[in-house]
C-alpha cells in the first residue's frame, strides 16, 4: 500500500502462483506437485499465510490480500522466515 | 531478534573470509569495499573479527552466483530473492552467495552491496530473520541511506557472542512501536485525505481499509529526505507537503521531492536568522494560514501573499492557550487541530489549570488536546478523553469516554 492514498481496493485472489512459490521458499510449505488451484484453499496454504502475515504484522486473514500480496512481491533475502 | 533453529555458532570468534568472484557492475574496491565494512558493522558490537584471505578455505566464502549453483537453492533471476548465507558450520557452513542476476550498486540504487552484505553476514553468525522492520535482519531489502544494526541486530548477535570488548557498550536505534503510549512524534502532517505521523527514520499512518497502522521507513516514499524530521505540514490547494529539518526545508508532490530543495526556511518564510529550526507547523486549509511553532512562539504565514503576516512572532500562549510551549508536531483534521505535544507534566501552572479544568486530582498527563470547535475543546488521556465546553468553562457530563469507542481509527 506504498502509495497516497494507501491501496484500498481489495484485489482479486490473484497471484496465486505467487503465493505458492513465497509460502513453498520461505515458509516451507510442502509442494507436492498438486495443481496450485486445488492447494490454494488447503488447509496448510491458509496455515503459512497465517505465519507469513503474522510475521510481518499483517492483519492474519489467511487471505492473499492486497497488502500481503505487496509484502510478498518485495525483494528479500533468499533464506527462509520459518523452520530453515 | 531470532537465533537460528538449533543455535550454531563458531566455536572461534576470529574469523576468515574470501570473495571467491566478483561482480561486474562494481569495481574491485568498491566490492571489497562494501564487504569489510559489513563485517565491520558485525565485528564492533560483538568480540568476532575478520581477516580477509584471498586464497584457499576460509570460514566464510564469498561468491556471485545466479540461477541454480547447485548448493539446492537455486536463484530466480532479476528482483525476487537477491542473496542467500548459510548458517556457521564447516564446509558451506557461513558461506554467502550474491544473485548475479541483480545490479549490485554503493549507493541509492538497487541493490546496495553493503546493505545486502550486512544482512547476510546475519545469517552467517548464526541470526535469523527479525520481525522488526528497523533491523537490518528483517527479510525484505529497505535502504534508507545509511547501513547501521539496530538495537535488535545488536541484542541477537551479543545472545550468541557475548558483548564487544569495547568499554563503552555501543547501542542501536530502536524501531518505534505504534501503539507505545509514551511515543511522541517528530512531525505529523496531513497528505492526500491521510495523517502521517514521522518518527526517527520511519513514518506510520493508519487508513479506513487497513485498521492495523503501518510503519515503514520514510526512504520508502522519499529517499533522499533526511532522517529525524522536525516538522511538516500540507499545502493542500497546491497538492505539497513541506518537510522541515534544522534551517532547511523539502517540498514534496505525491511521491516526488520538487526540484531545487532542500532550501534555507530564511528568504522564502522570512525567519530571522535566530531561528534555527522549527519545532511544528501547520496550515489552515481554509484560510491559507500556516502556523509555525518555535519554541515557545508561534509565527503565522499567508500563504496566497507569500509573507508573514504582521503582528508576529507571538507568544504561543497568547494565540493558543493552554498548548504550552515546544510543541512536538501539528497538523489540521477535519476542522479541529489537534495538537500532539510533549507531556506538559510538571509545568505547575498547566497542572492548576488542569485541575481547575475540572480534571480529577490523579490527572498527570495530557496527550493531546483539541482546537475550539464549535466552543468544545478535546482532552486525549491515554485511551480516555474528556470534552471541554467553552460557554459553561466546565467538563462536560458523561466524560470521561474511551477514545477507541468514537474515534473509530
């Protein structure tokens, strides 16, 4: 939500490939090969949202939001956030 | 700050290092550069040191790299994951990898070799990521301008090393926390229908559709504004917002810093030479006023004829009762002004008037208070507020409420 005003618009559940890929290299979320449209409502992609939210002090919905979509398109260090 | 899972840490603090290769888009000595005074930044809070060999084993290699290098973390190409390091141990153990996919630059650009550096030697001591966005071991690459651990970097690596030997403990700026009741704030001024509130390096805002208030660095909207604003206010009807620090100031549209600042407060405001900062300012959209606050007076500013208006400096006293003096930070919301001013505990008189307000004899302290609006003037007490009826000069009934219950935000 880096601009004035902040991103209000709730953007549709896009990205999801990239959500997948950030929760598969930093919160180690098991990828199992399954079509990432079948995971995306799976309990355990909704657990790493949770982490990765929390982590940085996002609201925790669970939900690829805007602004956890933001968060996840920053460039950042290769190492995991959780259980490296 | 984290320890990594399992806590590694060399069993030797001093330490060596070699940079493998190069990267093209810096020259050798800047490279090397960037790199020693990453691990300088690492070696003065903590009793680790660092030789630089250039050749065989050392503990920490240094290498650029892209996509897969076969160490079971491939890179991905421009942007995305800049740069990885492994955990102290033998072999790989320490070793930092840079993606050579990225532009790796020594200044604003993307991506700072010594902001990168530092942040991977982290990783190499044995840190973890941080939640905190101040330190310089949280994930995402911010650069603010200058490259210095916080208090948080400095805490995590004297968990796993000890202290620095050196005799007078060496200490970091600590990241602001938003809903810390002691805060107080270095500026604050509207911009586009939102607050900003400005503290140290970091700004914070709240808006309706993201209740939980976000703080990031100011460098992220405006990078080349300096650290420790001291004041700052919007002139609506010209889209600007003007930020003030020392005999200095900064004019910003949106996101861009206008051409030719900084400038000298001096010719454009007319202060005289005495004034070497300002401490608050605001401008009244309505009338095209702007208020500037310096220690305990107020000067006041046309800003259609460009000049100050006559009659002032005044006493802040005088034109704004009850304020008190070196006001923190100012700024103008749907028709009331609100003031944020340092806790004006202790000045007997403001605790008489207090207490004459009609305030209980336990009050201390008053966080923020309201201009006249309508003849009603806002107390704010922590996370109560009482509300102040000029024509009857008492409290009103039903007083104090919670804040959070209407003031929604």
């Amino acid at each position: 939500s880096h601009s004035f005003p902040a991103a209000t618009t709730e953007t549709q559940e896009q990205d999801v490939e990239t959500v997948q890929k950030y929760l598969e290299n930093y919160y180690n979320l098991k990828s199992d090969g399954k079509q990432v449209e079948r995971q995306r409502n799976s309990d355990p992609v909704v657990e790493k949202l949770k982490q990765m939210q929390k982590f940085f002090g996002l609201k925790v919905t669970g939900k690829p939001d805007a602004e956890t979509l933001n968060v996840m398109k920053q460039p950042r260090c290769g190492v995991p956030d959780m259980d490296q | 700050f984290v320890l990594t899972q399992g806590n590694p840490q060399w069993e030797d603090t001093h330490l060596t290092y070699r940079i493998e290769n190069y990267t093209p888009d810096l020259s050798r000595a800047d490279a090397d550069h960037a790199i020693e005074k990453a691990f300088q930044l690492w070696s003065s809070v903590s009793p680790l040191t660092f030789t630089k060999v250039s050749e065989g084993q050392a503990d920490i290699m240094i290498s650029f790299v892209r996509g897969d290098h076969r160490d079971n973390s491939p890179f991905d190409g421009q942007g995305g994951n800049l740069a990885h390091a492994f955990q102290p141990g033998s072999g790989i153990g320490g070793d930092v990898h840079f993606d050579e996919d990225e532009r790796w630059t020594n200044n604003f650009r993307d991506y700072n070799l010594y902001r990168v550096a530092a942040h991977e030697l982290g990783h190499s001591l044995g840190l973890a990521h941080s939640t905190d966005i101040g330190a310089l071991m949280y994930p995402n690459y911010i650069f603010s301008g200058d490259v210095q651990l916080s208090q948080d970097d400095i805490s995590g690596i004297q968990a796993i090393y000890g202290p620095s030997q050196n005799p007078t403990q060496p200490i970091g700026p600590q990241t602001p926390q938003v809903c810390d009741s002691k805060l107080t704030f270095d500026a604050v001024t509207t911009i586009r229908g939102e607050v900003m509130f400005f503290k140290d390096r970091f700004y914070m805002r709240t808006n309706p559709f993201y209740p939980e208030a976000e703080l990031n660095f100011i460098s992220l909207f405006w990078p080349h504004l300096p650290n420790g604003l001291q004041a700052a206010y919007e002139v609506a009807h010209r889209d600007e917002v003007r930020f003030f620090k020392g005999d200095k100031y900064w004019a910003v549209k949106g996101q861009d810093v206008l051409y030719g600042y900084p400038k000298y407060i001096y010719r454009p405001f007319g202060f005289p030479r005495t004034v070497k900062n300002i401490d608050a300012a605001v401008s009244e959209e309505d009338t095209g006023k702007t208020y500037f606050f310096v220690a305990n007076k107020c000067w006041r500013y046309d800003e259609y004829k460009q000049s100050m208006d006559a009659g002032y400096p005044k006493m802040i006293a005088e034109d704004f009762p009850g304020i008190g003096n070196n006001v923190d930070a100012v700024f103008q919301k749907d028709g009331n002004k609100f003031w944020a001013v340092r806790g004006i505990e202790g000045q007997a008189g403001y605790l008489r008037v207090i207490h004459t307000l009609g305030f209980p004899p336990t009050m201390r302290k008053i966080k923020a208070v309201s201009g006249k609006e309508k003849k009603k003037t806002y107390f704010f007490v922590e996370d109560e507020y009482w509300r102040f009826d000029e024509n009857s000069q008492s409290m009103e009934q039903g007083f104090p409420r919670i804040i959070a219950d209407d003031f929604s935000g």
